[in-house]
C-alpha cells in the first residue's frame, strides 16, 4: 500500500499546488484535491503498467510519473475552465 500512498500524496501536491500557482478562473479546494488525487492515481496505475513499481511497492520513478500526470490532469482542467468562462 505504500504506492498508492505515495500516488495519492503527489496527487494532493499536484492538486492544491496547482490550486495556489495556476491563474484563471478559481477552482474549488475540493474539484483541485481530487482531480489530483485521481491524477496521482492514474500515473501511478501507469506506472504499474509500465513496471516502474506497483501499488504495494515504493517507487521514486511511479511517484514521479504519479505527480507529472496529476499536474497535467489540474493544467487541462483549468484549461477548460479558463476556455468556458
């Protein structure tokens, strides 16, 4: 289970970071800590797709693409926003 703590963790930096740096149109605390954590989560599955770790394995290289997805996740999410508003 230490994967998966580890995606979720670097989902939530992803997520409420994205929150406080990106500007546009505000996105709430809740829609911003989950798109990350579900960010975090498909980069880490990725991952275990990849064989960079799995969810009960600590990986550096799964938590680094877990984050790196979860940002792209909040960037594209605040892209829309910022296109509709």
């Amino acid at each position: 289970m230490t994967g998966l703590v580890l995606w979720l963790a670097a989902g939530a930096v992803a997520g409420l970071g994205g929150k406080l740096v990106l500007p546009g149109p505000p996105l709430g605390w809740p829609a911003a800590l989950l798109t990350g954590l579900l960010g975090g989560v498909a980069g880490g599955g990725l991952a275990t797709v990849l064989d960079m770790g799995g969810i009960a394995e600590l990986d550096l290289r799964a938590g680094v693409l877990a984050l790196l997805t979860a940002i792209l996740l909040v960037l594209l999410l605040q892209l829309t926003r910022a296109t509709r508003a």
